[in-house]
C-alpha cells in the first residue's frame, strides 16, 4: 500500500509472475519514473499541481514525482504465501481501502 500522508492512493502486489520482488518493486514506484504506471497516476492525479508553474519535460516530471514521494508518502506492506494469496489480499485491501490512484 501507498499512502500520501494519511491516505491510502494505491493498493498493489510484487511477484506476480514468481520472479518478482518487493524491493524493486518499491524502487520502481519511488523511482518516479514516468514509465512506470503509479508514477503515472501519481504525476496526472496530484504532482502536476503541486506548484503554478508547469512541467513540461519528461525529466521534470521523475524529479517532481521524486520529490513528492519524498516529502508525502509511505510505503507498507504485507506478505502472503503465495500469489494466489496475494491476489486475493491485493483485491480485498481495494475494496477495503478504495485506493484514489487504483480503485
């Protein structure tokens, strides 16, 4: 789960395909790589806005995502056995939590 301050804004699993990680996939995210899906939602939802001035470079774009990973979110996580189980978690934490970024 991402949170941006207090609110939950996503809600995903590592290791779909069994060779996934965690850690590269939280290095992914906070990379604020615009090729990146959640760093697409992130920059098109919340990080354009953030100042008046606006961004009009994909490289502007990662560091302005960057910084407000940064300044604003957390990371949190849950292990499950395996990925049928983490699945079923992912699914159930969506609708639990509705997620602004990936409902």
């Amino acid at each position: 789960m991402i949170y941006d301050e207090d609110e939950v804004i996503y809600v995903g699993m590592a290791g779909r395909d069994r060779s996934g990680s965690l850690r590269r996939r939280l290095r992914d995210h906070a990379s604020g790589q615009i090729v990146n899906m959640f760093a697409q939602y992130l920059f098109l939802s919340r990080v354009q806005f953030v100042n008046d001035e606006r961004i009009r470079h994909p490289s502007e774009a990662k560091m302005a995502c960057r910084a407000y990973l940064r300044a604003r979110c957390a990371f949190r996580f849950v292990t499950a056995a395996d990925g049928a189980e983490a699945r079923q978690l992912e699914q159930q934490l969506k609708r639990e939590l509705g997620p602004a970024l990936n409902p």
